[in-house]
C-alpha cells in the first residue's frame, strides 16, 4: 500500500461532503506532476485528505476505490482522476504548523512544493500523521 493526500479548498469540495457522499471522483487535476501521483495511485491506497485555504491542515483518511481514469470534466488535453471514498475522519487534524515543526514531516512534499494538488506520503510521514491525530486505521 502506498499513501498520498490530496488537497482542496472546503468552500470547494469539504471533507465533509466526501463523508456525505460517501465516494467521489477525485477531477480537475490540471498539473502534470500531480497527474502522474494520480496515475500512480493503486486500488486500496490510503489517502490524507488536506483543507487548503485558511484552514491548512489534514482532516481524514480516504482510500483508492478506482484506479486512474480519463477526467470526465478535462475539455482537452489528456488529464485523469481517480475515485476515492472517505475511511475516517482524523480524531484531532494535523495542521500544517505541525508539519514545518515535525522533524519526520517538515521535509513534505507538502511543505517543499505547496502548490502541488495530489502527492505522495512515506510510509513513515503517514504513521507520525496518524500518531500525531490520534487515529488509527
């Protein structure tokens, strides 16, 4: 298994609304290096689930329920997504302060390339997270 997060702004798509939804296909992915984590991702893969924008900090764990697909909402070029479903919800998120003051996770993807929409997670960053939010999965 391997381990990624995701981000997104919650006035835009919430971890909330992927709890409701229960699934939802991960579009609107426009950057290639985030293209290819996207491509990457495998059946069963965790996935840290990042509130962008004010709030800055990770909120749940979902999981790969459909492999890299054509991006039904790409107009042109050849972009992908993915489809995830929420798993938990983190008992206490872990804010992106944390992170930069983690010696384990101060050197992020996160936190090297912020911009970045889609990225991976070491297995090692993905077991601090969890301690760090008290959640186990």
């Amino acid at each position: 298994m391997h381990y990624w997060l995701v981000k997104s702004e919650p006035e835009t798509y919430s971890w909330p609304s992927l709890v409701k939804d229960g699934r939802t296909a991960w579009t609107g992915v426009r950057n290639f290096a985030a293209r290819l984590h996207l491509r990457a991702m495998k059946k069963g893969d965790r996935v840290f689930f990042y509130h962008s924008g004010e709030r800055r900090e990770i909120v749940g764990v979902a999981q790969v329920i459909r492999e890299a697909y054509a991006d039904p909402t790409a107009d042109e070029g050849d972009w992908s997504c993915v489809d995830l479903a929420a798993v938990r919800p983190l008992a206490r998120p872990v804010s992106l302060a944390t992170i930069r003051e983690n010696w384990l996770l101060k050197d992020m993807v996160l936190v090297k390339q912020s911009r970045l929409s889609v990225m991976p997670v070491t297995a090692e960053q993905a077991v601090k997270i969890l301690k760090l939010s008290d959640t186990k999965i």
